[in-house]
C-alpha cells in the first residue's frame, strides 16, 4: 500500500535566486579560459558564450539547457511538494461547493425551479473573470469556472433525479 506523504503546506517556495552579480561570477569560473585545451568540459561549450548580462537560467529560457544540479532537482521538488498541499486544498473546496451544488438541487426542486440558471452563471464567470488576479488569464479561468459549473449543474440534476418528481404544489 503505497505510503501518504504528509502535504500540508509545508513546502515552502524555494529560495531566491542569487543576483546577477553573484551568478556572472559563478559563469565566469564555469567558462574556459581562452588558453584551455578543447577537450575540457564546461557549462557553456566553446564558442557559445552568452550575450553580456545574460544568465544561464535566461539561456535555458531560450532553448538552451544547462546540467541539473541538486539544488535545481531540490527546488523542482519544493514546488511538486506545494502544487501537492495546494491541489489537496482545492479538493476540499471543490468538494465543499459541490455540497452547496447539492443542497441547491434539493431546494429548487422543492419550489419546481429548472437547475440551469444562465443569469447566475454568467454573473460567476463575469465576477471571477474581473476578480482574477493572474497569472491566469481571464479566458482560462473563465474556462475552469465553466467546468465547475457544468459539474456542479450536473450534481443538481442528480439531486433533483434522486428525489423524484418535486411535489405537488396544493
């Protein structure tokens, strides 16, 4: 049985990068000396300088690749370990608001009212697509937005299915 690794956030952001200062003196001593045999490897092959204030995470940006080193894999972790306490937060609170979805369902099929409200979901979409902060875009979010939607509509049909027909209004 495969063993649950404890994800509260517990993971913190990896530390920040050294300055460009910092960092041009670490390429300087990673680069050849014009004097060195061809054979001798390096971060930067021969012939391959970079552009003058240019680091080797903004080549790597371009295409050009760099070896991992520890720190980097450690870093990469970090993240995953984050990302994993973050999606377990997501979980519960999509969970929690399909609950609410639920719970609608049972009511609106209390007062014979239809489970699509297109007024309602237009108002989500516009709100969380103004609100958004970023880096996503307002057209991913509206496209996550809408997913949740149509999931949580899809839960209120079950909702109402489940009860049978709404009763009788005397």
């Amino acid at each position: 049985m495969a063993q649950k690794r404890d994800l509260k956030a517990t993971a913190a952001p990896p530390a920040a990068p050294p300055s460009k200062s910092a960092e041009a003196a670490i390429d300087a001593k990673r680069r050849p000396a014009a004097d060195a045999p061809e054979g001798r490897a390096s971060a930067a092959p021969r012939g391959d300088s970079l552009p003058a204030g240019e680091d080797e995470r903004e080549a790597s940006d371009r295409g050009r690749e760099r070896p991992a080193t520890p720190r980097d894999l450690a870093d990469i972790d970090a993240w995953r370990r984050r990302i994993d306490a973050i999606d377990e937060q997501l979980m519960r609170l999509l969970n929690s608001r399909s609950a609410c979805a639920v719970e609608i369902g049972k009511v609106k099929r209390a007062l014979g009212l239809p489970v699509y409200s297109p007024e309602r979901e237009a108002w989500i979409l516009e709100r969380v697509m103004r609100e958004n902060p970023g880096p996503l875009d307002p057209t991913a979010v509206r496209r996550v937005f809408e997913r949740i939607i149509d999931e949580s509509r899809r839960l209120e049909r079950m909702a109402v299915d489940k009860e049978g027909p709404a009763p009788k209004k005397e």
